[in-house]
C-alpha cells in the first residue's frame, strides 16, 4: 500500500471479474484442523482486498484523538490499520485553535504524529480522501460530522468484512449508538487499548522461537528471550500461584485481623489467563464469518423471515453459552455448523467435546466475542 500525494491511498485493482468462482463440492467434510485455511481460500476466490485476512481496521474519530492523541502510532505499532476520516482532519484542525488549552494540546499532538506517519509512510495509515467523504452511501444521509465518520466506517465494512474487523473508535455516546444501530463495533480509548495490548500478546507467543532460550537458574523453567534485553519475555498463561513478593502492602485497619492471609491475596490476584486453542479460535472465526454474512443479508433485507430465525437461533445459543446452561455448547456447535452451510456454503464438524472442556477455562475471553456477536445480531 503506498501513499499518493500525502493524502490518497492507492489500491490494488480486482481481478475477481476474470476469475470464476470457486466450486464447492457437496459433502465435503472437513476437519477441525484444517478449517481455517480453507476458510480463508473461500474468501480470497471471492474478494480481493488490499488487507491481510483476519486484520483489524480502525476508523478514528474526532474525540478519541482529544482523549489519547498518541492511540494513532499505538495502533500501527500492532498492525492495526488506521483510518483517519476527512471530516476528523477538519476538526482537529479546528481544535488546534481552540480556547481550551487541552483539547488544542491533543490535537496537536494527534496532528504531529499523523504527519510523522505520513513521513515514514506506514503501511497501516491511510486518510479519506475528500472525495471518498462525500461520496455517498445507500442507506445513509449524512446530516452532521458524526454522520461522516460513521459512513466511513461503514464503507470499509462493507467493502471489506468479513474478510477484516472494522471498529470505529470514539468517545462520542452518541455515535456509538448510531453505530450499533448500523451493525458496526464501536470502542472507546480504554478498550481499545485492551485490544491492542491483545495483539501485542498474540505477537509475543507467534515470536521467533530461536530468540527464547531456556533458564534453569534455581530450578526455574521460565522462557526468556536471548541476548536482547530489551524484548520482553513471552507470557506465562498457567494456572499456577507463583511465590508471594515482598512488595508491601497496606492493610486497612478493618482488614486486619485476617492475619497474614491478606498478604497473601496479591499472588492469588496474579493468576494469569489461558490462551484459547486453535480450534477455540477457529470456532470463534466461523462465528464471526456467519454472524457478518447474517448482519449483509439483513441490511439488503429486513424481512427475510430466514434470516431473522437463524439471527434469533444465534442470539439464544450465544446467551445461553455464556449463561453456562447444560448442554448450551453442544446447542450453539450444531447451530454453527448448519449455519456454515447455509451462509459459506462449507460443511466442517467441530470436537464438541474439546469445545465442552475448554470454554470453562476460557469463558472470559471466548465470552466476550461471543457478547460481541450477540450486540452486532441485534
């Protein structure tokens, strides 16, 4: 992707026109393990796009640049891509003049490091153009500034989804609720900085296993990277309570007479999570897949009577998932796999077993992407 004039991003043209469709033979059945591979050769044969499969898009508004100007190089450094709407350009440039000293402080700051992204022209930066933000949008009349931002998010969700993520990042109630009411996931600062400290994650477990090397000082079996001190070392997800610290800790007067069992409650805290599975997160992939094509259909038809029973199926089978109903997963896996066939024209069988002994472990972030699909199919 290379940036035109400072401002245009240039795309690759499609060559889908000349390309048949690839067939699908019935009755292909295909096992969990290579699901998503071809899940992701079903979505090339039929759309191109300039972003890598599975990427995040991230389409800033005004007021998240006041509150954390600096969320901009945050993003790209995980290889989120940035979308700055023409309309937050005129607006920042408005608040460099303002009268409050911090918001004109943040919006300099927001501008400064936009041009320096420009300068190194990163990949994952991209601007609107003027004439992108006033193209319009079916389905969509744009009245006031909120009502751009939110268009440019949409047009990068329909051009591109379900191939990629698409979150508009504001602090604006208002906007959000415009969003969720046109099917588009909106965050705030706070988590979208969880987001990205995800990915960061994500990118310490796919690093290169030749930088880790193994240390067995005083029994110890933790993985750090080698020579480079400045990486950090990958993360421990295991259940296990390590050792008590001798950080101190205040103790509220009311608290203690429970003795020395209270300072104990700072490694009990410190447990860290599991990672999902693969086949966790290509359950959860398949998910996304089906409740985005679900979400595509309904915006072309509100009453298509199919398609509201199978958004209703979903919603119940996600709520009762999370509510730890017996026998819900079971529910929710044979619901997936129907619908798999029906919106990606694939048949593929899950472990329902497998998924039954891990979502416990992994409730809390299997669950959130699950309340994820639950707001977008409402």
């Amino acid at each position: 992707m290379e940036v035109d004039e400072g401002i245009h991003i240039s795309k690759e043209t499609s060559d889908e026109d000349d390309e048949e469709p690839m067939e699908i033979e019935e009755g292909n059945i295909v096992d969990r393990a290579g699901t998503s591979q071809k899940l992701r050769n079903l979505r090339r044969s039929t759309r191109s796009t300039p972003f890598k499969d599975g990427s995040v898009i991230v389409v800033l508004d005004t007021s998240v640049l006041l509150e954390a100007p600096t969320i901009i190089k945050k993003c790209t450094d995980v290889e989120f891509n940035v979308v700055i709407p023409y309309k937050v350009v005129e607006e920042l440039d408005h608040f460099k003049n303002s009268e409050s000293s911090c918001n004109q402080a943040h919006a300099t700051t927001a501008v400064s490091v936009m041009h320096n992204l420009l300068t190194l022209h990163s990949d994952h930066f991209i601007f609107e153009s003027s004439f992108e933000s006033s193209s319009r949008l079916d389905g969509l009349a744009c009245w006031n500034n909120d009502d751009y931002v939110l268009k440019c998010a949409l047009t990068y969700l329909t051009k591109y989804a379900p191939l990629v993520r698409v979150l508009l990042a504001t602090e604006d109630k208002n906007l959000t609720l415009k969003a969720a009411a046109n099917r588009v996931r909106a965050v705030n600062a706070e988590q979208l900085d969880v987001l990205i400290d995800q990915k960061k994650g994500r990118n310490y477990e796919h690093s290169d296993e030749h930088e880790i090397t193994e240390s067995n000082d005083n029994g110890r079996e933790d993985s750090k990277v080698g020579e480079n001190k400045d990486v950090e070392a990958l993360p421990d997800f295991s259940f296990t309570i390590p050792p008590s610290t001798n950080v101190p800790v205040d103790i509220p007067e009311v608290l203690k007479c429970f003795g020395s069992s209270v300072t104990s409650m700072q490694s009990v805290f410190a447990v860290k999570r599991r990672e999902l599975s693969e086949g966790m997160l290509q359950f959860l992939d398949y998910c996304d897949a089906i409740v985005a094509e679900i979400c595509a259909k309904r915006m072309k038809s509100e009453n298509d009577a199919v398609v509201t029973a199978h958004s209703r199926d979903l919603l119940s089978a996600f709520g009762n998932t999370r509510r730890f109903k017996i026998g819900s997963i079971a529910e929710m896996v044979n619901k997936v796999e129907y619908m798999t066939s029906v919106y990606l024209n694939e048949e593929v069988i899950f472990d329902v077993e497998a998924l039954s002994d891990e979502y416990p472990t992994v409730c809390m972030e299997a669950g959130k992407r699950l309340g994820v699909l639950q707001t977008q199919l409402w």
